[in-house]
C-alpha cells in the first residue's frame, strides 16, 4: 500500500487536500497548548520565567527532528534518487531553521535571568547554533 505513494503524481493528488485539515488541525492543538501551558500555576523557584520552557523546549525537540528528517530525505534521495525524498529534505530545511531559531531565542531570553548570561558557549547551545546555520 505505501509503495502506491511512491509515484509523486499519485502522492500530490492525496496529500493536496489533507494540508488544509492538518494545517488546522496544528492551529487548534498549538492554542490548546499555549492556553494549557499560560494557564497553570507560577513555580517556585523561577516564577514567571518558568513559562518560556513551554515554548523552548517544544521547539527544540521539533528542530532536532526536522533535521533529523531532513538527514534521512537526503540519505534516501541520495541512494535510490526518489525525488519525493528530495522534496521532503527541502521542506524540512526551514521548518528546523525555524525551530532553531526560536529555540535560540527563548533559550537566551530565559538564561540572562537564570544563569546571569545571554549566551554561554555550552555543547547543547553551541550543536543547537550550528545547526542553524546549517
């Protein structure tokens, strides 16, 4: 069965209408989730501050699997030449720039509270930086 999506004509005919229903169906699962996260209770230690990780570490994670994603399209497009594989990898690109970028920001916003600096040079933020620029 999935082998019959293999083809990009028959892929596009499929996938065409379903964007729009999973494009809202991501809108109304991101407003629950930023409610739910903005709702709840201050923490102990950090306060208010606490509230930023609802955003950063969503966005890491996403990030880390868009580039994952896009490693595995490229390895695919690479061995056998699908050209779907290539778009994928093409699709992926700004979608993990983007959540790096956001995870960047939100993590340098919440650390001058917490550790006092913007930005040190530590392995996770410095991968997560070279992964942007990539």
């Amino acid at each position: 069965m999935i082998t019959a999506f293999a083809n990009p004509q028959r892929f596009m005919t499929v996938s065409g209408p379903l964007v729009a229903i999973f494009a809202a169906a991501a809108l109304v699962s991101g407003g629950v989730g930023y409610g739910l996260a903005f709702a709840g209770p201050q923490e102990l230690d950090q306060g208010e501050l606490v509230r930023i990780m609802f955003v950063h570490v969503p966005s890491a994670w996403l990030g880390m699997a868009a580039y994952a994603v896009m490693g595995l399209a490229s390895f695919v497009y690479f061995v056998w030449r699908h050209v779907l594989a290539d778009v994928a990898a093409k699709c992926a690109a700004p979608l993990g720039a983007g959540f790096a970028f956001l995870t960047l920001a939100t993590g340098s916003i919440w650390g001058k509270p917490a550790w006092g600096a913007w930005w040190v040079w530590d392995g996770r933020l410095t991968s997560m930086l070279v992964l942007f620029l990539l």
